[in-house]
C-alpha cells in the first residue's frame, strides 16, 4: 500500500569528491532526489573546499523534502568540490531539526561530516561513555555518538582511515556511512551488511550513495556496492580498502525489506536487481498460493512488481487498479493514526472500470499495524470488486526490527497472536496469503539475510533497552 500503513526506512546517505574541483552540491542535490523515498522528515548538505582552509565547510539542513530546502539561491551558497548528503525518517530520536544531519563537527584535526542511515543496538552504551568523559550533545540520535567516537578515536590515531576503523570497531547493529574530512571522502558499512551502500563514478568524481539510483540520476556509472565490514577511503591518491572488520560470507543479516519495499525498483543491491527481486516474489505467491480470478493488481508503487509476478506466473492478466496521486506527501510520516487514514482517498483512487465486475487478487508489499487494509478492501468492493483477495509479498510481521527500520512493538503488529483467518476478516478480504518465509533467501539472491521482523531471529542480539523511539499506532 501507499504508505499509510507503511514501514519507515530511517535515511538515503549520498557523498561526492570531485578532483576537477568542480562545485558539488548540486550533483548531490540530484542524488537526494533520488534517495527521497527513503526518508522525508529533513534533509540537508554539507560542502567543503579541498583547497581551502581545514575549517572552511558549508552546510545547510532543514526540516522538509529535498526539493522544498533546497532552492536555485540555496544551492549557488555551498561552495566545494567535495560533500556529504542526506533524508531522513526517523527511528530513533524526535523529528526536528537538530537531528537532520548531515552532522557536522568541527575539532582540533580540522572538520568532519558524516551521514548515517542505520541503527546501533548499543548506542545508550556508547552515549554513556561520552557523557562521562564530559561530552555534550546536540541531538538525541545514535548518529551523534558515532561522529563523536571518530573524532576522539582521530585523536589518537595517525589517519583519518585509521579513526574511522576503530571507532567502527565499536559498533554494534546497523550502519552505513559517508564521513567528509577536509581531503577525503569515506564510506563504512557494517559487517553484517543491514544497509546498502554503493561505489560510482563520473569522469574524475567518485560518489557513494545508498543505492545505485542515485548514481544514475547524476550520469555515474555503478562500479560496485561496498562490502559489509568494508571500508573504503578516496582520495587524490585513489580509492583504499580496509576489510579488517569484515567476519565471514556466512554471517551477513542484509535487511530483506530493502529488495520487498525500501530500494527503488531501478536499483541493484548486492548484485541483485530490486526489480527482478520483487517479480521473484510475485512469482512466488502464485506458486504457493494460486487463486482463481479475472485480474491482478498491485497496490502503488512497491506492489506493482510482485503483481506483475504474479500475473506472469499464473497468466491472469495484469492491470492497473489504482491511481496514485504522486503529489500528496507520504502519509505515513504525518504524526497520528487519525491523519494517516484520513489521507487514504486523496492519494489512492480505484480505477472503476478495471474493478467492476471482477475478482481481484490484490498484490500489496506487507501488512504492518493493518490500519488502512481495510479500507483499500472497501475502496475495492465500492469500486464493484465481486471478490477480492489479498497476496502479500512478504511474510506477516511478527516482531520489532532494532536495525533501521521501524517495525513497532509486536502487540501493534495486525499478525502478532492472529491467524491468517483473523487478519483477513478484519480486513475484510475474502482471501489471504503472505509470501513464505523460507522463498525471503532466494528473492535476496541466496545470500544470508536479516529476517528477524518475521522470525525473531536477529543477526545481532537486540539491545536491552527499547533505542526505536517512540512509534505512533
């Protein structure tokens, strides 16, 4: 579904160093464009000159989409050839403006900006340790604590490179990383994998960025993803890598709900195209649950590619059942239930003369709270639907997730302590099927993959503590 009853992915990072010394920020404003589904509570930028003085950095930060921060006279103020970017949805801390990022500090070794998308299962472990040093904070994010963690780790380290492999060394959960220093650009991903993170490259630019969208948005062409544990460091001397804290094949937890909802579908993560992966999936259901009908649709935007999989694989035809309405914001971010349902019609409208008459198999990505299933169920039915049966392209949510994504506690989950029978007569459809958790693995391209929202089994042991912030129902 459109959102309203939807997951949200905690931020897109972006980063670019471009060695003709070209002006940057409006190449990442295009690649934050790019990135926008996957936050759109703050975005911001950060520029520096290579040239210039260590402490010369620009940044500009604001609650809002990209395309509302950033105007023509905005953009022509960051000047530098190389910078970080960032959206944000959060999943732990509040949403205002002091917990935008990109973070910038400015200490004894010069500058450092960093974006982050992910979440630590030991941040209040690591927050503690600084406030006992005497450290003060600004925000109440987990991002904070780890750009504070480089900068005292590059205190006592010969590079910049080496800071940042030791403070990652401390982290525990999710994180994907961009951190500007005064003449590099580095990247970070965690050694399980949670979050994606990309290498391109554009004549004499690099660019790192969370999928491989963002690359093409800005003419770049992908050269490969960053591997979990790996860091990579570019500068005028070239790219380094460091997999020092990289732990085995066999142990990465890469978060499957990227391939089923978050990634773009023109994305490839790990090798595997987001595109083919939700088609997979589709094909699947029709598989493991084939329904007799007369049409298959999918619910905008991220139900359509498993719809279209299904359709192929049981050869009952494909058709666009919805009209989505692109220019209402993404429900899901305003800050009651109440506000979520009551934007359901205004963005999403049935296209009568498909429905009437028909048995429709409807194709959505998941079913979390099941607060607006329902009413796309009656949307159907009013529309003249005869039948409408309900496929889901993934398991039924059964846990919380404490790595970037924010699945609430499990008694505001429609499927915790419910059958199937149940979830579906509350939601009204006459059928009801979810993907099977052992077809997650092959869509993701065989790879180990994080499926403890579904499982409870986590590749890291969750925190002791609740660090997901304070969800709406």
């Amino acid at each position: 579904m459109p959102d309203f009853d939807k997951l949200g992915e905690e931020c897109g990072v972006f980063g670019i160093y471009d060695f003709d010394h070209n002006d940057v920020a409006s190449s990442i404003y295009y690649g934050l464009y790019a990135l926008q589904h996957r936050g759109q509570e703050s975005a911001g930028i950060a520029v520096s000159d290579t040239t210039g003085p260590f402490r010369d950095v620009s940044s500009y930060k604001e609650m809002g989409l990209v395309s509302e921060n950033f105007k023509p006279e905005q953009l022509e103020k960051l000047k530098g050839n190389i910078g970080v970017g960032h959206v944000r949805y959060s999943t732990a801390g509040g949403s205002v403006r002091e917990n935008a990022q990109p973070l910038v500090l400015n200490y004894v070794k010069g500058i450092l900006a960093m974006a982050h998308n992910g979440n630590l299962v030991n941040f209040p472990e690591l927050r503690r340790e600084l406030e006992y040093t005497g450290a003060i904070f600004q925000t109440t994010i987990d991002s904070e604590v780890i750009a504070y963690h480089i900068a005292r780790e590059r205190l006592l380290s010969d590079t910049v490179e080496e800071a940042l492999r030791r403070a990652c060394a401390k982290l525990k959960g999710a994180f994907s990383l961009v951190v500007m220093s005064p003449r590099k650009l580095m990247g970070a991903r965690d050694p399980w994998g949670f979050r994606p993170l990309c290498i391109g490259k554009r004549e004499n630019s690099w660019i790192l960025a969370s999928e491989s969208c963002a690359l093409d948005t800005i003419g770049a062409e992908f050269v490969r993803d960053v591997e979990p544990g790996e860091i990579v460091s570019i500068s005028p001397e070239g790219i380094n890598s460091d997999k020092s804290l990289q732990i085995g094949r066999e142990k990465r937890g890469r978060c499957v709900f990227e391939y089923i909802y978050f990634a773009r579908p023109d994305s490839v993560i790990d090798g595997v195209s987001v595109y083919d992966a939700r088609i997979k999936a589709g094909r699947f259901l029709a598989k493991d649950s084939p329904v007799d009908a007369d049409i298959v649709i999918g619910v905008p935007e991220s139900g359509n590619c498993a719809a279209m999989g299904y359709s192929l694989e049981s050869g009952i035809p494909y058709g666009i059942g919805f009209y989505k309405n692109g220019y209402v914001g993404r429900t899901f971010i305003k800050p009651k239930q109440k506000a979520r349902e009551s934007a359901v019609e205004v963005k999403l409208n049935p296209i009568r003369d498909v429905i009437r008459g028909k048995r429709v198999i409807m194709v959505d990505d998941s079913i979390v709270r099941g607060t607006t299933s329902d009413q796309i169920v009656t949307m159907l039915r009013e529309a003249g639907a005869k039948e409408v049966h309900m496929m889901v392209s993934s398991p039924p949510f059964l846990h919380p997730c404490f790595f970037g994504t924010d699945v609430p506690a499990s008694d505001q989950l429609i499927a915790h302590n419910r059958t199937v029978k149940e979830v579906c007569d509350i939601i009204g459809a006459d059928s009801l099927n979810y993907l099977r958790v052992e077809r997650l693995k092959e869509i993701a391209g065989g790879e180990d993959i994080c499926d403890g929202c579904f499982t409870g089994r986590y590749p890291v042991n969750p925190p002791t503590e609740d660090i997901r912030g304070n969800f709406e129902a």
